[in-house]
C-alpha cells in the first residue's frame, strides 16, 4: 500500500513550530544560568578586612616612631606594598591554572636558589641572615617567604599529577618530600626554626588532603619532630624561647619580656580597647610592635573586640578558600586552593598563639597586618590564586527547561 505524501504547507508549520520551541528553550536556558560570579565574596571581603585593618594598626604602630613626620616612612612604605600587593592579585586572579602548573617547579628553583645565596650575601641582622638586598633599591628579598610559597604550590603539583596517575603511593609523595626537606634545611641554616616548622606543617597538611595514608606520614613526621628537638637543644637561642612561653613571669626582664608586655597590651585593652592611637605599650615596651607583636597592638587599641574581627576575618578567609577546594574537580585546582589556603591561616594562627602566650616566639608576621612587604607579596599571590581557582572551578548551574522535571527526579 502506498505512503500518503505529507503536504508541504504541513511539514513548514511544524518545522517552525519546532524552531520557535528550541529558541524559546534556549532564552530560558540563558535566563536560568547565570555566569560565574567574577569574584569569591568571602574571599575578597575577608581579605579587604584584614589589608584595611593592616593599614591602619601599621599606621597606628609606627608613628611613634616618627614624630615630626607628617606620614610615618614605615607605614608609607607599608601602603606602597599594599598597591604592589593589590596588583599581585589582579595579576594572579586572571593567570590561567595551566600556567600556574607550569610555573610551579621553575619558582622552586627560583627560591632554592635564593636561599643558596642568602647565607654568602644575606644580610644579617640579629644573628640571622634572612635577608638579601635588592642593588640599587632600598628593598631587601626574604626568600624565606617565597620558599614557602614554591614548595606548596610545586608539591601541589606533583601530588596532583600522581592523583591522576592514581599513583599516590608511589613516587609522588617521594618526589613531594624531598622537595619539602630542601628548603627546609636551608631555613635552619639561616637559622630560621619557625619558618621551616611552618613548611613541613603546610605540606604535611597538604598530604593529608591528597588522602595520603596516615601511616606513610608517620615515619617523615617522627624524623621532623626529632631534626627539631636536635635543633632546640643545639642552640641557645632556641631554648630560651621555649623557657619564655613556659614561664614568661619569672623571666621577664629577659627572655620573656616580649611576651609579658603583650601580656599587659592584652589586659589594658579590655573589651574595647583604650582607643585607636592611645597604646602606651608600643612607645617601646614592645619590642618591633608593628612587625610580629601587631596583634598586640590590637588588643590595646581596639580590645577583645578588634582582636575578635581579626581572627573571625582569617576564619571567613579559611573557610571561603576550603569551600573553593572543596567544589574543585582538577586535583591540582582542588591540592593548590588548600595549599594557598593553609599558607595564609596557619601563620596567622601561630601568630595568634605566640602573642597570646600559646607558642615559643617564632618571628613569624601576620599576614595583611604585619610590617613586611615580601609576607604581603606572598599573601596576595596566595588570595590571587585562590580567586582564580574560585572562578575557574565554580560549580555549574543546572539548566532549567519549561516543562522538564528536575535532574534525579526521573529514573
């Protein structure tokens, strides 16, 4: 039997009737799925908090240093640093992951190589060569900073590559701790004991984020607490900081007379601090108030208060950056958003701790507050990174079609 022949005036009504239909589900398609947003909230809120704050108390720390001056040199330069740092996180907010990953070993390289170089041309200051001076600028380089920075973003890298090699038990985590132990032997040679504690702890919680197997860790970790047990008692300077937070009281006009001062700093502040300004305690009771010892000076001025907003800002900043690790599908979008994200927390909170008397002094600054433009640098590397990975690895919206049912719905 022959097929009656559809009429062509039939086949065009249809024809636009199902055009008009994919037009129409497309226009609901755009509506319903917004673009990423172009910057995290949290993250750019909580930092824009914190390097306001930083301003401020540096403002409030230095000038009595400079009385006469209409600005204090230090908070200028601090504020110079603070624009540095803010073009460092542009910058770093629109540089592609792929070119992080690549760039990931060559930095490495970079700061090893400083840290070579900083015990033959360093520049010492209280015993320690930290520092290297930049020729014909009134800078200094501490690669110290920059070590840190390297070595969680080039482990980052290498662990991701064995998660997708599945090969995590393999040479991957080799490969991550010795390019952990280098810089680290190199910061005790300095000697610097809390910046190369605070790396070995970064990158140890950086393993257990790539699901590492505790027990691998257990062997690395006994020799790292023991090469720092050794070098406690090896040096003299080492062990009076430990005998200082133990009893700062009885040695308060030695070793412990930093931390007692902080002490009063925190007990004049009360709940809302003596005012803005109006800190006695950084008229040289406290020994580089603007530097480690800032959050002393928040105490005072601003109280429980000030403190309050300090660390409740580096607790919004830590839980925006594990959010964005955690929704991350690329390994080493997922291993480099934690990294950066316990570089910025866990100095701030040792920091916490040393001035409250929790912790041994380890000269370590903190972040966005502290004096010091190579913390500031590496932080804003650190908070550019983040909002591009924020950016890059923001969870897709589900495309809603009139008339569709909801995905898990439909079996």
């Amino acid at each position: 039997m022959r097929a009656r022949a559809i009429p062509a005036r039939t086949r065009r009504r249809g024809s636009r009737r199902r055009d008009d239909v994919a037009r129409r589900r497309r226009r609901e398609a755009g509506r319903s799925a917004p673009p990423a947003p172009a910057l995290d909230g949290g993250i750019a809120a909580s930092a824009a908090v914190l390097a306001g704050l930083g301003v401020v108390m540096v403002y409030s720390a230095t000038a009595p240093l400079a009385i006469g001056e209409p600005v204090p040199p230090l908070a200028l330069r601090h504020l110079l640093g603070m624009a540095v740092a803010a073009l460092c996180v542009a910058v770093a907010s629109v540089v592609p992951l792929a070119v992080w990953r690549r760039l990931a070993l060559p930095a490495w390289g970079i700061a090893i190589l400083l840290l070579l170089l900083t015990p033959l041309v360093g520049l010492e200051a209280n015993g320690a060569r930290r520092w290297i001076a930049v020729p014909g600028l009134p800078v200094s380089l501490q690669p110290g900073e920059l070590a840190k920075w390297a070595t969680v973003l080039a482990t980052a890298s290498v662990l991701a590559r064995g998660l997708e090699r599945r090969a995590t038990r393999g040479g991957g985590v080799v490969r991550a701790l010795l390019l952990t132990a280098a810089p680290a032997a190199l910061l005790l040679l300095q000697p610097d004991l809390g910046s190369a504690v605070i790396l070995v702890t970064l990158i140890g919680l950086l393993f257990f984020a790539a699901g590492v197997p505790l027990r691998r860790l257990a062997l690395p970790a006994l020799a790292a607490a023991l090469c720092a047990l050794l070098y406690v008692t090896l040096h003299p300077y080492a062990m009076a900081r430990v005998r200082a937070v133990a009893d700062p009281w009885q040695l308060a006009r030695g070793e412990g007379f930093q931390l007692v001062q902080s002490f009063v700093a925190f007990g004049r502040g009360g709940s809302f601090g003596v005012g803005l300004g109006d800190g006695r305690q950084k008229l040289f009771y406290l020994p580089e108030a603007h530097t480690d010892f800032i959050l002393s000076v928040v105490a005072e001025e601003l109280g429980l208060a000030g403190v309050l907003l300090v660390l409740g800002a580096f607790a919004a900043l830590a839980l925006a950056g594990l959010r964005v690790a955690r929704r991350a599908r690329d390994p080493f979008a997922l291993l480099a958003a934690f990294g950066m994200t316990v570089l910025i927390a866990v100095p701030a909170g040792v920091n916490a701790g040393v001035v409250m008397g929790l912790l041994p002094t380890t000269g370590l600054t903190l972040p966005f507050l502290s004096f010091g433009s190579n913390s500031l640098l590496t932080t804003a590397l650190a908070v550019g990174m983040l909002l591009r990975i924020a950016r890059h690895e923001a969870p897709p919206q589900p495309l809603r079609v009139r008339g569709a049912a909801p995905r898990g719905l439909v079996s």
